[in-house]
C-alpha cells in the first residue's frame, strides 16, 4: 500500500471502531455533525503522517507497505478494547522505528518499539518508554499496551463491564463502557453504553448518568431546573421545524438548532449549518458550523485547511497547527 493511502485507510477502521463501541448519542457528540471518515483522513495525512517520507527518507522510520492491511486487521480486531493512541503491534510491522529510547526524534513513529517522543519546549523530542502498571502518568506520559491513566495519576488496567469504577475505585472504565451509579467515593459499576439506550419520547435523559434516549430519538435540553438542566427525548423534526438543542441533534443533516440560549430561549428553528464567512451557529457542544468548516476567532466560519493552506488560528488547520498565517503538520527535527 502506497504511504499516501494510509491515512485514508486508518481512518475507516478508526470510524468502524467509533460507531461500533460508542451509541448512537455519544458518536454523535464526539463527531459533531462532521463525516467521520472524511475528516479523520485529512487529520491524520496534516499531521503526523505529513512528516513520515520524511522520517522515512532519514532512515528513521522503515516503511512496509506490505505490512499495513495486517496493521489495519488487527486494529479492527482490537473492537472495544484499543486503549489511547496505542497502535497493535502488527503496525510495527509496517511502521518500524529504529531510534532508541533516550534519543533525540521528532515523532512517535521514529522511536524503537511503543515507546513515544516526548517533547518539551523544543525540537527535538526524546524517545521514551511507556509507563508500567503503577507507575506515575500524572505528567502525561501514555501507559503501557493495555493500560490507562486512572484517577490516581497511576497506570492501570481500565475496568471492563461489571467491575468497579470511578469514587474510591480510581478506575476508568473501558473504551465503550460507562461508570453507572458512581456517587461521590461511592463507586458505580462499568456497563455498555448500548444499556443506557432505555429512554422513550417524553422521559427525562441525562448524558452524565443515564439514561440515554433510544435510537430514533434525541435528549433535548428544555430548560433549567434550580441550577440543574432539564432534558427530555424528542423526535427529530423537519428542515425549518421548531427545536430544541439536543444530542443528537433534532434538525436533519446539515442543520442545527438556532437557539439563542444566552437570551434565555430555549426554543429555536432548525437552519442550514453556517459556511465559509457566516457567524457561527451554537450548539450543545459549542460553536458549530458546517462540516468541512470551524469557527475562527473572530466567531465566523471559515474552511478547514490542509498544509500550506492560509489560517488565522490553530482551529482553521486539520493539522491544528498554524505558524505564520499557514497550517503546518507537526514541526520535523532537523541535523539531529
């Protein structure tokens, strides 16, 4: 497989992952309207995968071509268990790093085995090895395969379905499952996303401790109760229908719930996602606009750029990187 298709590629498992382990609602959250495969392809070719020919040129990446459908098959086969920005290790295969821990390098790709670059204030970074269990990852440093940061700021094995969480537990649950009934150090128990789905029209909703609203249907935000929000599943309506804001959203694709929220109204109009130039729409997750677009500083939509593309802000490049009024992938160390 030629380098250049790989992003693309690793998107697609990246998207099946995230529509197979996370419900509807959440999915929908986490993409804000936006076609995952789409825009995790230009993500990953901006960035690291912008500056590998690069590494590879340099000797300190080997590149097997070969190699990268095993790569992808065994992150697929991962489903629900992938944990952080942790690649199989079939992908070592086709990506290896040849730096050794305590060199200097310029991307995780370079550095031997899983261990990561880690920079600080400046060009270039170190390879450094992944924290074991119970060791300290409060400074940021990724755990090892199969762990996470927990609570604690200790690395652990993340709680699968019906194990403890959260409270005195310090445990996260794992990717796909959520921590239910936690109150206070009294820890809840993890349990699949799919088992919150148990809402129907006209019942309370809650994103934080369930339940969800079943697939069909969106948790809307009614209004304030106290200091507490005030959620409700509703049924989606048409292109110009009233709404409220709600995930997912209520309007049909490519539209969003203009609510003035910050007037007190909690009722709006569903209308086309703002392009290239208009003021930015709000929604439950912030600023929208339409997809292929985000919100500037000045609060105007504005085109995602790829690198080299012209950018006022980090927001405006796939890359998030914006030096000098250009998006730029991630800096490459040079004469090391």
């Amino acid at each position: 497989m030629p380098l250049e298709q790989v992003p693309a590629r690793l998107a697609e498992a990246a998207c099946s992952i995230l529509r197979n382990c996370l419900s509807p609602p959440v999915a929908d959250f986490f993409l804000q309207g936006r076609d995952c495969e789409a825009f995790l392809g230009r993500q990953f070719s901006n960035q690291d995968y912008s500056r590998l020919d690069e590494a590879i040129a340099a000797g300190t990446v080997v590149y097997d071509g070969t190699k990268v459908e095993g790569c992808l098959d065994a992150l697929e086969a991962l489903g629900c268990n992938i944990e952080g920005d942790l690649l199989p290790a079939a992908c070592e295969e086709a990506f290896r790093g040849t730096v050794p821990v305590g060199m200097p390098c310029s991307m995780d790709f370079e550095c031997v085995g899983d261990a990561v670059c880690v920079m600080r204030d400046s060009c270039p970074g170190t390879c450094t090895a992944r924290v074991a269990a119970g060791g300290d990852c409060s400074s940021g440093l990724p755990c090892a395969v199969g762990l996470v940061c927990q609570d604690d700021g200790r690395c652990g094995a993340p709680a699968g379905p019906g194990e403890p969480c959260g409270g005195m537990s310090g445990r996260e649950c794992r990717f796909g499952l959520a921590c239910a009934g936690q109150e206070g150090d009294m820890p809840g128990r993890c349990e699949a996303l799919s088992a919150r789905l148990t809402a129907t029209e006209g019942m309370s909703c809650n994103f934080d401790e369930g339940p969800l609203c079943r697939a069909g249907l969106s948790c809307a935000l009614m209004g304030f109760g106290g200091m507490a929000p005030t959620m409700q599943c509703v049924r989606p309506v048409a292109a110009g229908g009233a709404c409220y804001v709600a995930v997912p959203e209520m309007c049909p694709e490519g539209q969003y719930c203009n609510v003035n929220l910050m007037g007190g109204s909690f009722m709006g109009t569903c209308m086309p996602l703002p392009g290239d130039g208009q003021p930015c729409g709000m929604g439950v997750t912030g600023e929208r606009c339409a997809d292929g677009f985000a919100c500037d500083e000045g609060d105007v939509c504005r085109r995602l750029q790829d690198n080299g593309g012209a950018c006022s802000s980090n927001s405006l490049c796939y890359s998030d990187r914006c030096v000098s009024g250009r998006c730029e992938g991630p800096e490459f160390c040079t004469g090391r």
